[in-house]
C-alpha cells in the first residue's frame, strides 16, 4: 500500500523547482510563471543557502545561476554532483556568463543545460523545464 500511494504521490504532486538566484525580481516573474505553468518553486538568494535546500527538500530539477553570493553557481555544481542523493538533480544553469570556457566549465561540472539570460525570454525557459521533469 505503501508503494502505491508514494508512487501516485510523486505522480500527481506538483514537480518541485529549486532557483538559486541572487536577483530576487528575476526569483519573483520566473518563480511566478512557473506556478502558473503547475510547478511548485522554492528560491535561495546565494549558493551556500541554495545548496543547504537542495538536500533538504530534495527538488525535481534546479535553476542556478552562476555569479551567487557566499558560493559561486560552480561551487554548488561540483557539490551536488559529489553527493549520491543529488546527483542525479537535472540542472538547468541560468546565467549571464557567456564566454566558451564558462559554459563548458558548467557543462563539465554536471550542468543539464545551459542559458544565458539575455538570450531567453522566459516562456524558452519553461519549456526548457518542461523537458527535462
């Protein structure tokens, strides 16, 4: 019985999006957007916060830009992908940096995905989400 019920719970319960990001306006229009798309988001304004919530609350798929507060988005990559209850998190890496080396660096350290801000309106991110959870 169990099984069953946790089975339909993670079917039909809203997929959980953790945004680590330090610009708390950006937080508010994307964390908005995805509510109304049936996502549940919970937001952390730097890396260290951000990656204290990971483990707590164990999310479907993280937003993370890379320039954070306390830890860089780089840091917290390299430290979900060390630890076997986070590793298999999709991560979609929101960020303004652009350069070649960043985004193979990301890419590298485990991101799913990378975007660079200027380059996405954010009906492109939701459906970058929406193919990955």
């Amino acid at each position: 019985m169990f099984f069953i019920n946790n089975f339909l719970a993670r079917k039909y319960m809203p997929k959980l999006i953790l945004f680590i990001e330090d610009e708390p306006t950006l937080q508010k229009t994307l964390g908005r957007a995805l509510e109304q798309e049936g996502y549940e988001v919970q937001s952390a304004l730097d890396g260290q916060s951000g990656l204290a919530l990971v483990k707590r609350i164990k999310p479907n798929l993280i937003l993370l830009d890379l320039i954070l507060p306390k830890m860089d988005g780089f840091a917290v990559l390299k430290e979900l992908k060390k630890d076997a209850d986070t590793k298999e998190i999709p991560v979609i890496v929101l960020t303004n940096l652009e350069s070649p080396q960043d985004i193979e660096r990301a890419l590298s350290e485990g991101a799913t995905n990378y975007l660079v801000k200027a380059n996405y309106e954010l009906n492109d991110v939701v459906k970058k989400i929406k193919e990955l959870v």
